[in-house]
C-alpha cells in the first residue's frame, strides 16, 4: 500500500495524472538487487513506464513480484522479456522490456518472462570496446611515429648544437666571472660615493635656500626704506603745500594773485599775436610790412 502511494504521488510531481491510460504487467524475480518503485520501465533508452508495485511471495520461496505500468500504446507479446537492469553507474535499477516479433499479444494483467543482465556479458562487451579503443590509440601512435619519421637526426643535431651553445655560455662565464666581480665591486663604490655626494648636495641645497633667505630680506628692508624716504618726502611737500606763506597756497588762495597772473597771460598772449602779424613793427623801425612768419 506505502508503495502505491508513494508511486502515485511521484507521478503526480512529474505531471503525471492519477489515471493515466496504461496497463499492468508482471513479472517476477528471485532477486531484485534493490530495484524500487517508480523506477523506469525502458524500451531501447526511452522510457514507457514505471515500476508500480513490489510485494514479496513467501509462498514461492520468497520470490520477488514486481507490477509494471506500462503505456497503453506499446504493445508486448508473449516472447517479451523485462530484464532487470542498471541504468547508470550510481547503481540505479530498471526494467529493460526486450520485444521481440510479437507473435501473441499479452493482456493487461499477464505475466512477463524475467531475466537479470548478463553482467559477464556486459564485461565481455565492455572489454571488447576497451579494445577497440587500445587499438584506436595504438593506430595514432604509429601515426605520430611516422610523421616523426626522418625528424631523429635532426632532433639529434639541435640537441648537440644547444649542449655546445650551453658549453659556450659556461666558458664565458668562467673567462669573465672576475670582470664580473670587479664591475658588481665599482657599482658597490659607485652607490657609496653616490649616497656621499648626495649628503653634500642636500647641505649645498640648504646652505643656498638660507642665502636666499637673507638677500630676500636684504632686498625688503632696502625697498621699505626707500619707501619711507618717499613717504618722508612726499609728507614735508604736503606740509609746504598748506603753509600759509608758500606760493602754491598763495596762488590757490589769494584771488588778487590769480586774477593779475591771468591778466599778465593775456597781454603776453596778445602782444605774441601782434608780434606775429606785424613783426616790421619789432626787427623793422623803417617802416611796416605785413607778413606773418612764416613757422618752420
């Protein structure tokens, strides 16, 4: 009953419905060698069915019974044969249904003739493809030795040609090996003087940025002393500019000054004029001609 129901519902997980259209067959075995429910049923790697049932027949010396069901549309005669089989390496069990020429159609309900694999049939056959395999290999090998052919001179000539290469390398570096010293030594001293000569560039370094320093300031302090000298300057003329007994202040102030200055222009701006337009008047006492002149 446990075994129905756990077939069933598997059924019902692969999408299978609860009443699908199949018959029932049977067979039965001395040993099963852990086939389960709901393992496939196979015609030729497809699958048509499903184990359905395994009871026990204490009554035939404890013989195994299994139910199968099979799809209602592959027809079994009576020379089928289910044989029991693994169906991957895991060990997993299947039934085989070997159909022959069917002679006599079975019924739903009837019973099957059994067989279990033929393991030493099986090791025999799988021997015989690990034959083949070996000799497919064998085969490539040869080919691969032929192509090779003719190649083992001249495999030979590169192997000697790279040993005297490598005997060349050795010597050479046996004949240099004290330049090498001497040079990896001059590098060593090289490194030092380099580490020494940079100490006293950083001093040098030092030594002229604390020279720069001082002349900046040097250079400040003389640009702010002449400024102040200007200052100084500027300031003493600004006093005399206000002093009430300077002439600039005088000529700002005094409007008698500037009206007589202006007056004095005017008549020395006429008199220029006249100059100009009658200067027999000046350089000729004799008598006047009018000729202006002429600028140059």
């Amino acid at each position: 009953m446990c075994g129905t129901i756990l077939y069933i519902g598997f059924n019902f997980l692969k999408g299978d419905g609860f009443f699908s259209e199949s018959k029932k067959y049977y067979a039965i075995y001395d040993n099963i060698d852990g086939l389960k429910v709901s393992n496939d049923v196979i015609v030729n790697g497809y699958a048509v069915g499903r184990v359905s049932r395994i009871d026990i027949l204490q009554d035939r010396g404890n013989q195994i019974l299994v139910e199968l069901d099979v799809n209602n549309n592959v027809v079994l005669g009576d020379s089928t044969k289910a044989l029991l089989f693994n169906v991957d390496f895991l060990g997993v069990k299947g039934i085989q249904l070997a159909i022959k020429t069917v002679n006599t159609v079975l019924n739903d309900g009837d019973t099957l003739d059994s067989a279990l694999e033929d393991r030493f049939g099986q090791i025999i056959s799988s021997g015989e493809r690990q034959i083949d395999n070996l000799g497919i290999t064998i085969t490539r090998i040869n080919n691969f030795l032929l192509g090779l052919e003719g190649s083992g001179e001249e495999i030979k000539e590169s192997i000697i040609a790279l040993k005297g290469t490598l005997n060349k390398i050795n010597a050479a570096i046996d004949q240099n090996e004290n330049k090498v010293s001497e040079t990896l030594e001059s590098i060593k001293d090289l490194s030092g003087n380099l580490g020494e000569t940079g100490d006293q560039v950083k001093a040098f370094l030092k030594n002229a940025n604390a020279t720069l320093d001082k002349v900046n300031r040097l250079e400040l302090e003389e640009t702010l002393d002449r400024f102040q000298e200007l200052a100084a300057t500027l300031n003493q003329s600004l006093v005399n500019f206000n002093d009430s007994d300077g002439t600039l202040n005088k000529l700002m102030t005094d409007e008698t000054l500037y009206y007589s200055m202006n007056k004095t222009l005017l008549d020395l701006d006429s008199l220029l004029n006249h100059m100009n337009q009658y200067p027999k008047d000046f350089f000729a006492p004799l008598g006047r001609k009018h000729k202006k002149i002429i600028d140059k």
